[in-house]
C-alpha cells in the first residue's frame, strides 16, 4: 500500500519588480513568488507539485500555512486519494482549529488550494492523462461528488450539478477532437503593464496581433490622463477588431469606478476587471449597471466559491475570472465551473504570475470539453513570464493554448530553478545578497524579458 | 525622538479543548490561542500590547503574518503614531506585496488588526487614558479621518461620518457619567457550549440570571433533537423574561438555517446567530426575511468593513457581532462603528476566546459615549475564560462590563502567562510532552473552568 511518505515545502521568488512586469494600480512592483508543495511517496516515480502564487513579501507566511497541513497529509494511502481526491479537500477545509484562520479564506485556503492540486497533480500523472482529460472523461456522479458544493445548495443542488455534467458529455469526443487540432483561446496581458513605456505597449501589442491573439489587457487606475493615452496608444496600435479589456486591480471606489470607466469609453474597452474591492459584490453589480455596454470582469480574488455564487446571483459581473490557487483547490473550482455553467456566464480564468497560466488551461479545457462546451467569448489570459522553470510549460500557438498531453497538472517546476530561486537561500538571492554587500550593482538579471 | 526599538512576538496556547470549554459546532475542540505581539520602545514605560486570536493549530501561521509587518513597524516614531495611528493601519493595509495575501482578510488581515491594535494600546497608554475615554474625547474629524472609509464611499462620504461623530458628542458627559455608574450592558455564552451536559447547562444558565444577565446564549446545529432538548432546558431554567441567543456558528446551508431555526421557535430564542456561511450576504439576508421575528445576528468573522458594508445594504441582520481581532484593529472597526451607527443597527461585539472581552468592551463603550449613544438592544458577549491571564482583566458585576479605568486597550498579557503558556516551549506544553512521554495521565489541568 504506497503512502504519501513526506510534504516538502520551498519559499520561491522571482525578481520580477526589477523590470516592471507585472506592475499594476495597486501592486507596482510585484516579485512573483511560489509558496510550493511537493508529496513525495514510497511509490517509484509518483509525485505530486502545487502551489500558491504571492507576490513577494510574506511568501514565507504562505509557507508556514502549507506546513501546518503536513499532519493532514503525511500517511494517506494513494489509492485512497486517487480514487476520491475530495477526501483530503473535505479534511482540510474542515479541521476545525485550522478553519478559524479563514474560514475558506486567504492565507489558509490558498494552502488548501495549493495541497488538493497538488493531489490532483498526482491522481493524473498516476493516471497517465493530463488532468483537463481526467475529468473530462470521468463519470458526472463522481466529478458532482468532488465539487464543494457546502453553501451552494439554494442556487445549485446537487441533482443540477449531475444534470449540467452529463448534459456537459454530449459530443465531448468532437471537442476533444477539436481542441487538440486548435487548442484553447488566450488573451495576452503582456503589452498592458502599468509600467511598461508607451513604445513598450504599442510594440508588444503590435505583435500580439500579428502572433494571433484577438484580445489584450491593458492595467489602468492610477492616472486618468495616463489611461487616455495608452489607450488611445493601443487602439491605435491593433486596430478596431482587436478586444482590449482594461483592468483597475481594485483601484476604485464604486463611484469613481463608474466615473472612469465611462472617461474610456470612446476607446471601447471590452470589460472592466476588478473596478473596486473584489469583496464588495453588490458594488460590481451597480457599476456593472452603469458602465454597460463595457462588461464587467472579476474574480481572481474571489476567496471561495460562496463570493462567486454571490455575484452570479447578485447579477455583478459578465465574465467570471476564476483562479486556479486562490481558492481550495480543483474541488471548488469544479463547484465555481458548475455555477458558471448553470448560469451561461462565461469563465476566463486569471493566469500569469508564476505559472498560472500551467494550472488554468487545464480547468478551461474540462470545461469546454465536458461542462459548458462552448468557447464562445472565452479565453485564457496569457502572460509571457516564467514558463521556462516549469517542466510542462504551456505552449502558445496562434494565440491558442495546445492542449496538454503530459500526465499531470503541469504544475511541476525545474529542481534547478527550485535550487537558484529559493528564498532566501538560493543561489541568485545568496548572489544578490552578495553583490549588495559589496555595494555594486544589483543583479538585474532579465529572467522575464518579453519584448 | 523615542521610537518603536523591536517587535516581539509569541505563540500562546491554552489547553480549552480538554474541558469543551468554547465547543460549538463547527468547532468541537479549541485551544484558544493568541498570535500576540509587543511593539518595544526607547521611552521609559512605554509599549503597546496586541494579538489576534485563534484556536489552536495555525497559531505558528498567525505569528508567521505578525513577524511579517516588523519591518514595517521598527523605528516608526511614537510622536508620530501617536498623533496619527492611521498611519501605521495605511502603511500595513497597503503593502503592495502582502496585500495579495489578502487582501484584506484571513491570516494577514488578522495581523495588521493585531499590530494597529498594538499600537492604538501604546497611544493610549501613553496619554494616561483608557482606549474608550482616548476615543471619546478625540475631535469628530480626528476620529472620522482615523476610520478606513475606502469603498465605503458609496454609503458613507466623510462628511456624513463627521456628521454621525458630531451628533455623537451631543450630552457625551451625562453618558460618561451612566457608563461610569452602571457599566455597560453584557450577556453571558458561558452556559451554552455544545459539550456541556443539560446539568451543567441549566446549573450554569440558572447562575448567569442570578448574577444579573438578561441574555444568554446557546450553541446549537450539531442536532436538532438535542437543540430542542437543550433549549427546553435552559428556557425552564432562565423563565420567559430571559432572551435566549442562539448561534449556529456557520453550520448550515441556507434551507436548513430556515427549517431548523423555525423548528426552534417555541422557545422564542432572541437571534440566531451565524446560520450560514459567514460570506454569504445574500444568504443571510434570505434567512433573515424567513425566519422574522427571530432576529438575524452575524459579523464575528466578517472579514472586513467591506463585507459589513453589504451586510447592511442587503438587510442581511438585524444585529452587528463586530470582533476586535478579526478585522485591521481600531481604525477599521470606527468605520464599521459608522456604518452600523448610520443604519440604525445595533452592534453587539462578539467578544470570549482569549481577551476579546478585554478589547471589545472599549469600542463599545466608545460607542455609547460618542457615536450612537444608546445601549437599547445592545449587550457585549461575556465568556468567563482566561481573564485571569491579563494585566487588566474585565470586571463584571450584575450583568455589566464595568468601565475600564486604566490607560490603554486592556491588552496586555501577564509575563508569567506569556511564559506558562507559550507554545510549544513554555512550562505547561513542556510539561504536558514529558507527562505524555512518561505515558502518564495528561495534565488536564483545569486553567478555565466556570462552573
């Protein structure tokens, strides 16, 4: 009987600050970090890798969270947890000391989130399939059952969630099909930087047209005069036919969110993401009212699927941006997959930071294959960063993510970039630290460059 | 110019669970814990005194958050947070890379509330006032600038909260006067936890009417037969004139929180409290309409004023539970003062665990004084556990929080305590490891017992 043996844990950073990406309203200078899992077993080859994303400091207050789930985890047998990985869900939301941290809310939850991927992670590669095909091809009773549906039930019983998963399996093999001749939809934040110069965005929004990509994103919320000008900037750069959505990162109050988003209107954003605070759910209902026809996106910071449900009813938001290591894990996005589906909001999950966009793909690709089976107004967002340190990285094509077809959750990262980015005793940091001590110029090294 | 020298922290942990002191049913077994933190000065008598509360495992993460903000608070001036603490609540809240722990909730929320806690203690220790009299006598828009208002401005515009805090003043002194005779208003959980037997239950409640409650309050939730017996008894045991809380602490789903709540209805129990996740607004706002005329009661784990914010535009309560620990300390919960204060709703703090009594206590007596001015409906939870573990513990006689006379928050732990009881190195867990090494009987030594 092969066990889970051990959980170790790494403090991972990138110094991304140091080039701007990834710099928006609210977070300008973010050093994309992993707080990452690994469950080493007593069986040949079998392993499972999660992760929660941060943005630097305080990583090691995510590392702490992970390590006090060890004693849920160390010991369970693999066939238990292949077989239902629910059952290490349904433990670690529900210890009842460790639940008062949240409850089902961040720093403790984005450590679930991060263990149950990581047991999914492991279920697939022991499956041998990529964890979009796991699902997709796994009975609609079972896959009900491993959706969290607590708190769900006045809007989704569990009846409807079977209902909407086996209407979700008809003519799946034409999709299967399909996605793996053209891959998944993806639209790219990499030009919309709010630190990125103007020459920057247009040449990087010149050649996400010409890579294929319908759709940018451009940051926007710290300067209004600003915003006009790179968004006049944009426009001008891809023309009338290309979707630019604008993203604020909760800059705004409700009104201000309002206020502003009509200032851009004559550039025809296509949504409004995270206008105000992503708690303030009846707030994004009364902008969305205000601002349409811009639609309004959210939920890379919804903390659980109870918000999600919550804007869904509350009529909040037209694109739902679900995120794959905020909440617990792929048992609640599988209830947050449910609730979109029932309601025909369309999912276009967050990604970037550090391997985001590995984890998502997966949840879009179930979803079309075997949920809402549409791609109709949906797309993964796409960041061109830090794909070269995991070992299943996402391969872009024609503005299209390819299907996966490694076993697994692509969730595994390079033990070299494990080793030299490991905080604060990797190499580039020990070399940092060094180069500091000795008052020269700090290592600048572009390990994110996209341009 | 005397400065914030060092932050130390500590992991304290006390043993409640092996008497089911604090059971209710979500949670069976707590060891009520504080992540607690002491802000260090170069001025001579002069420290500020914090700590979020949690119960038991996690405490280590909680600590992880706390050491996180040091760099933050080390060297900061005390002229300077003393005229301001605003400053150091911005400065904790706006972090640009421990926010996305958050933002604004869980772990690190937590953290920031114990901090800005820490250092409003420091400042009314240093002003020779306790934090309710310090708050009282501050100038209306002192008071309305020192309240986070961010994404509160759709309901709440500055200068209605200068309004609110002006009108307050009105007859401030005649109400001092009442506070300083008679206290302010409490009821007592102690009789209520979901592992007591019926005995101690009807022995306990018997006693807090004899002590001069007018409200107790019992767990149910776990199972309805016994609630109803439970119930029974302590109604026989307290008469019709009593009110009789009861609180489901997050246990069911919205249907249930219906079904059950009117199940218990024969026994007119004043609220119910937490029916339902304590994220979903709309949900209680559901229940609330439901099950009228009991009255609806939550807030201890809204995670921010965000949330409280919906709470009352959705009419989801009848009753606001703020919690001095959970949310970003003083600063945060004078705007959720406001906002109940705005509405009309009364604010009845969750208080019990480890010195919440001792902190809450002066937010309402703040409130009574300076904001709403009444105590109609109003009552601050009173648990007797673990007050004996702080310098300035509360003092209750007839059913009443007697005014708090010395200078600060009452935050601050005794050393022997911090000593006893720090995890996992302080004499009783060194002790209970070498008992249960030795295989002998655990020390289950009786730290809290009420009865």
């Amino acid at each position: 009987m092969s066990r889970i043996t051990a959980v170790e844990t790494h403090d991972i950073r990138f110094p991304t600050s140091r080039e701007l990406d990834g710099s928006d309203a609210m977070h300008p200078d973010p050093d994309y970090s992993a707080a990452y899992l690994v469950l080493r077993t007593d069986e040949a080859g079998t392993e499972g890798h999660g992760f929660a994303f941060t943005i630097g400091r305080g990583n090691e207050v995510q590392v702490a969270a992970l390590n006090a789930l060890r004693p849920q985890l160390v010991g369970r047998r693999l066939d238990d947890i292949c077989a239902d990985p629910g059952t290490v869900y349904r433990a670690l939301t529900a210890d009842s000391q460790l639940r008062w941290l949240g409850p089902e809310k961040g720093v403790i939850h984005m450590a679930v989130g991060a263990a149950v991927n990581a047991v999914w992670d492991l279920a697939a590669r022991r499956a041998g399939k990529p964890l979009w095909r796991l699902l997709a091809e796994a009975p609609p009773e079972w896959l009900a059952a491993q959706a969290d549906l607590r708190y769900l039930e006045d809007v989704l019983p569990r009846e409807r969630a079977v209902e909407l998963l086996r209407a979700g399996r008809r003519d799946a093999g034409r999709r299967t099909a399909a996605l793996l001749r053209t891959g998944y939809p993806a639209y790219t934040t990499s030009p919309g930087w709010l630190g990125y110069s103007d020459e920057r965005l247009t040449r990087l929004a010149r050649r996400a047209v010409a890579d294929g990509f319908t759709q940018i994103k451009l940051k926007v919320g710290a300067d209004l005069a600003d915003d006009i000008r790179r968004l006049r900037a944009a426009r001008a750069a891809v023309g009338p036919d290309i979707r630019i959505a604008i993203d604020a990162n909760q800059r705004w109050h409700v009104r201000q969110a309002i206020e502003w988003t009509r200032a851009l209107a004559e550039f025809a954003p296509y949504w409004i993401e995270e206008p105000t605070s992503p708690d303030d759910i009846l707030g994004h209902a009364a902008v969305r009212r205000a601002v349409a026809p811009v639609k309004v996106a959210s939920g890379e910071h919804a903390q659980n699927r109870v918000i999600v449900k919550q804007l869904l009813q509350a009529g909040a938001i037209d694109v739902l941006q679900l995120d794959a290591a905020r909440v617990g894990g792929v048992n609640e996005n599988l209830a947050v997959l449910l609730l979109a589906a029932d309601r025909g909001i369309p999912v276009c999950p967050h990604a970037g930071g550090v391997g985001l966009c590995e984890l998502v793909q997966h949840l879009a690709m179930f979803d079309y294959v075997a949920l809402s089976g549409s791609t109709r107004d949906r797309a993964v967002e796409y960041v061109d960063h830090l794909h070269e340190h995991f070992t299943d990285p996402v391969r872009i094509t024609g503005g299209h993510y390819a299907a996966p077809s490694a076993p697994g959750f692509s969730a595994r990262m390079r033990p070299e970039s494990l080793a030299r980015y490991r905080y604060p005793d990797g190499e580039f940091w020990a070399a940092d630290r060094a180069g500091r001590a000795a008052g020269g110029r700090r290592d600048t090294e572009r390990t994110v460059e996209t341009a």
